[in-house]
C-alpha cells in the first residue's frame, strides 16, 4: 500500500477516534444529567401542535389518533395539507371530525413543508409550538417531559428522543440503531456542551416568541429542521434535549426511497452550511463553531477515504485475477495455502478492526445508557457497521445533487 495512503488513514483514524472519545468522556463525566429530573410544571401554557402533511393519506391517521391521546390538558392542534394528490384532506377531515381543538388548513397548492408550518405558525395561539411529523406519533405524557426543560429565558428550542416505528427489514433496524444513537444520545450529548446542530421534524418543540422573532423557518431550504437551528444559535438561544420523552417515525421501505431521502438531507445540510458558513471558527458560538468544521472535514475525510479504499480494492482484486490467469484461474488449488501470521498482518488492517470495534461498543455503551432494549437489537448492532458503506452512497449523491445545482424536493 502506498506509504501516503496509510498516512491518510492513520489521520483519518485519529480524528475520528478523537472524537469518539471526547464523546464517551463526556457521557462519563456528565451521565447523571442524561435524564434530568426537572421541577414539575406548575401552570399548564397553551401549547399549538402543528403537523404539516403531504401525501400522507396512509399515515396521518395514526398520527392524529396519538395527538387525541396526550395527557397534556391545554393543546391546540394545527393540521396543515400542504396540496396533497392523494386522500389526505379526507382522512383528516374524518379523524379530527367532532374535535374542536384541532383546525384543518386544507391548501390545494403546494408550497413546501417550510412554508406550511409558518403558515400554521400565524395561526398558533401558544406560548410554546411543537412540530411533528404526519408519520410520527409522541408518547403520550411527552409535553408534561419535555415542557419543564424551557426553565431558562435563552432556552429557544426542546428535542426528544427519535426512535423507529416498527423496524423489520436489515436497514430498518440499521437506523433504528441510529436513530437512537445519533438523534437521541448524541443530541442530548451535543445539548450539554450547546451544540445542537438539528431540531428533528419527528417532533420538536420551540418557544413561540422565538420563532416569530426569527422570521420561522427558511422557506428555501429543504432541511428546515436543520437550517433553523442555526439560527436559533445565532439569536443567541440555546436547544436542549429531553432524552426522556420519546417520539416514534417511520422511515422509507425500499433502500431507493431512504436513499433519496438521506440525498435531501445531506444536500440541505451543505447548503445551511454554506449559508452560515459564518459561524465557523466563530468565538461568538463557542464549541458550536467548532463542532460544524470538525463534522463536515470527518465526513469529507471518510469520503474520500472510502473511495480511494474501493478503487486499491478493486486494483489488487484485477492483479489477483490476472496472476490466476496463468492458471486458468484454479482457485481451488492454492485454497488451503493460506496462513494467517499475525507478525506480518498489516497495521491498517488493526485500524479497520479497532474502529469496527468502538463503533460496536459504543451502539451497546449507547443503548445500554438510553435504557433501550438490547436483546430485541441484535442484529441491527451487529450490521450497524455496514451503515457506513451507505452513507458514503447518500453523501456522494448528495455532493452530486449540490454540484448539479439539482432541485431536491420535500418528497
């Protein structure tokens, strides 16, 4: 291999453990607040819950059925068609049907989620607004968790824990791992040290002065939940995370539908980056300035590892081929000569191997820590690592997507 690509490697693998690290040492120092036991509510705000919907006729109903069974006394609910084709505007008519706390915006045209829920933001009569999801569903004493976290005026912005909905296929219970590693533990982690970078479109709440002072969410943007949380940053309010409350989504079924999902996303992200690019290195932000360069040179570096990884791959396998050619590529002959010397095994190969590793035990570390179920988890911890080979995919496409100038669509 060539001296510059294990360079490469070892740099990539000290960044990364670095920050794996720095991660699992703050759980340690930190892990009595991962479930904070905040003081009760003591009065109950009007609170507006507004779930824009397009197309959604198959799923909105079960969402509408968890809203009527939250324990919170004082909600309002706001249920915004963003144009829908298909039945939506007649399921949500015969699911709210009788119940004076919600209100249907039933819009023929379609403007984009962003525009939906600040249209719903006009109407809202709350002090605090939640945005959900048409495919999620909240337990149901999430307002009662979650509320008691806005206990500071400079509190803009609650998340809650993200989980899936039923996983059964491979690459379901592949992020359902995720899920509650990336949108649960590590928010709650990244809430202590105020770097939250994304308010989840499951279901986040937001103060509503906040959100009408910040002009709501960025219309132009696909990833709203990921853009204005730059902005609440720079108003100078923070988000918090209440690991405790819980939210269930759902997520494509076919890898083409994740993957042009995960393609919005990553593309949404670069462009948010690129449009507050001044808050890198920017003191004013403290660590959030920090964290936002850090992340995206990680997921530059795993790129580009990854590829320069496949194409020597690919290399040695057609130099392989070609000396089996002498052959008549008689594989079987030379199938039992193999033998493994541990003193001659290169060091990259320990690099691959250790890294697999941490990624493994810190899935475990991190279910273990959000009281997940691990026996039902299994098989998605041990193909988790696989998730790696996907992202690369959903990243290229996205680069390629932002390259192109291409139009990523809500759906």
């Amino acid at each position: 291999m060539s001296p510059l690509y294990n360079l490469f490697v070892y740099i990539v693998w000290a960044f990364s453990t670095y920050f794996v690290v720095l991660l699992l040492l703050i759980l340690f120092l930190y892990r009595d607040r991962l479930f904070e036991k905040k003081r009760p509510l003591r009065s109950f705000p009007l609170v507006s819950v507004i779930v824009p919907a397009y197309n959604e006729e198959s799923k909105i109903g079960e969402t509408i059925e968890s809203l009527k069974q939250l324990t919170y006394p004082r909600l309002e609910f706001l249920i915004v068609n963003d144009g829908s084709k298909d039945k939506t505007s007649r399921v949500v008519r015969s699911c709210v049907k009788g119940d004076k706390r919600f209100t249907f915006i039933d819009r023929k045209e379609n403007h984009g989620k962003a525009a939906s829920l600040n249209e719903a933001i006009v109407k809202a009569r709350g002090e605090f607004i939640a945005c959900m999801d048409a495919d999620s569903s909240a337990e149901t004493r999430i307002f009662e968790k979650a509320l008691p976290y806005f206990d500071a005026d400079n509190i803009g912005a609650v998340t809650v824990a993200v989980e899936l909905k039923r996983p059964k296929k491979i690459l379901h219970r592949m992020i359902d791992i995720e899920y509650i590693i990336g949108l649960s533990l590590f928010l709650k982690i990244f809430s202590l040290c105020d770097c939250v970078f994304v308010t989840p479109g499951p279901f986040s709440i937001y103060r509503a002065g906040m959100l009408k002072r910040i002009g709501g969410f960025d219309v132009h943007n696909i990833t709203e939940d990921h853009e204005i949380a730059y902005r609440i940053h720079k108003a100078g309010y923070r988000i918090v995370n209440c690991l405790d409350g819980k939210v269930q989504t759902l997520t494509p079924e076919t890898f083409k539908g994740i993957y042009v999902q995960r393609r919005r996303w990553y593309s949404g992200a670069l462009y948010t980056v690129a449009a507050h690019k001044d808050v890198i290195f920017n003191k004013r932000h403290g660590l959030f300035g920090l964290f936002v360069p850090y992340n995206y040179v990680l997921i530059g570096a795993g790129i580009l590892l990854f590829y320069l990884s496949t194409a020597m791959t690919l290399t040695q396998v057609g130099n392989v081929l070609f000396h089996y050619s002498y052959t008549n590529y008689n594989f079987f002959e030379h199938l039992l000569d193999f033998n493994l010397d541990l003193l001659v095994v290169k060091r990259i190969y320990f690099v691959g191997l250790s890294a697999t590793l941490f990624t493994i035990f810190m899935m475990i570390a991190g279910l273990k820590l959000t009281n997940n179920s691990f026996s039902t988890r299994k098989l998605g911890i041990l193909t988790f690592p696989y998730m790696f080979i996907c992202y690369q995919i959903f990243w290229t496409g996205a680069l390629w997507a932002v390259i192109r100038r291409r139009s990523v669509s809500w759906r």
